[in-house]
C-alpha cells in the first residue's frame, strides 16, 4: 500500500489537473525525464510507468479514453563507469565533428557498445514524437531490446544529425537508413561513420593522448 501511494505521489504532482485524453508519448517522456532529474532510478520509473500504464488502461476499458499512448520502459542495466569523468569526457567529446559528438554522446549517457549499438543505429530506431531511442532484440549483449528515453540536448542533436544525413540524400540521390553514415570520402552514404579513424587522427596529430584523459 505504501509503495503504491509513493508511486501515486510523483504521478499525481505532475499530470495533475491535465485532462486524461492529453496524455500522449510527448508528456510521458517529459514525465521520465523530470523523474530523472530527481535522481530517480530507471527501476523506480519503471514501476511508476507501470502504475500509469494501469491506470490509463482502465480508463480506456471505461470509455473515458479513446486511444491507449505506448508507454516504452527504460532500459534496466545502468550505464556502464567509464574512465572519464564529466569534464574528462566533455574535454575529448569536443574533439569530434557534430556527429561523432552525437555519437559518443549516446554511448555514454546509456552505456552503449560504440561498435554494435550506436554506429548501427537506423534512422527508424528514432522517434522524436515520443523522444525516445530503441535498439531491437538480437543486438545487444542479451539480445533483448532497450528503449531509452532522450534528453533534450540528445534530441536537439540527433535532429540535427537527421538533418545533415537528408542533406547527404539530397546530394547523393540515394536513400540512407542509417542514423550515423559516412558524411565524406569514397564511402559517403554508407554504414559506419568512421569514428575510429576520427579517433586515430586525433591522436596523431597530438590533440588526445590516453595520459592526459585518464
């Protein structure tokens, strides 16, 4: 009883006083992300999410309303600790070009794999509506699928990546699925950003070296 009536508090203070039918992907994202800002845990939000999935459920059975919102869970595991601290990393992520930043960016804030997880990211596992990015079942470490709720800077960037990659299909004439493709050089368009040739160049040249990240 108690659990339920702390799950009911954060819920009540705030979508209260908003009409049940205004309940869309938009306000359940801003809900987790709020929740997040507390410092509560993807677990927590989940049962919360869980408790307004119910509660909306049985509205809709009630004929109070029309069409139930999708309520996507946050990924379980947290992110994996890094080497870097905060301001280690922001000093490195600012080494990149925009849409390396992106993705690195990605990679830390959700603990995904740079290789298998972020520069296969398609154009399809984004949803802006909703603000969420999902990765499917059978690529990741246990094969299940994750949906992970976006920030507003992560959302302010990937739009911004969506933009430079339709601007290589204008160029291009072709169709890219990919959310990260290669931007330049003799494999424009295709797969794979080339993120670790970034990475090589820029330790070549001397503007990262491992000593001074770590």
């Amino acid at each position: 009883m108690e659990e339920a009536q702390y799950r009911l508090k954060h819920l009540e203070g705030f979508f209260a006083y908003q009409r049940i039918a205004s309940i869309n992907p938009a306000k359940i994202t801003a809900y987790v992300v709020n929740r997040q800002k507390d410092g509560a845990a993807n677990a927590t939000i989940n049962r919360e999410l869980e408790t307004l999935g119910k509660m909306l459920k049985l509205a809709y059975e009630n004929n109070k309303l029309m069409r139930l919102p999708i309520i996507h869970k946050l990924a379980a595991n947290p992110p994996r600790e890094g080497f870097f601290e905060p301001d280690q990393f922001e000093a490195v992520r600012r080494l990149f070009r925009p849409d390396h930043q992106l993705a690195v960016s990605i990679a830390h804030a959700f603990g995904w794999r740079m290789q298998s997880e972020v520069l296969t990211l398609e154009r399809r596992q984004v949803d802006l509506e909703a603000g969420t990015l999902r990765l499917e079942p059978g690529t990741t470490k246990n094969d299940d699928g994750q949906v992970v709720y976006l920030t507003p800077e992560l959302k302010a960037s990937i739009m911004a990546q969506l933009e430079r990659v339709r601007s290589l299909e204008r160029e291009t004439g072709h169709i890219i699925p990919y959310l990260f493709p290669h931007l330049r050089g003799p494999h424009r368009g295709e797969e794979g950003s080339g993120l670790y040739k970034s990475l090589e160049n820029c330790m070549c040249e001397g503007r990262l070296s491992w000593d001074a990240a770590a």
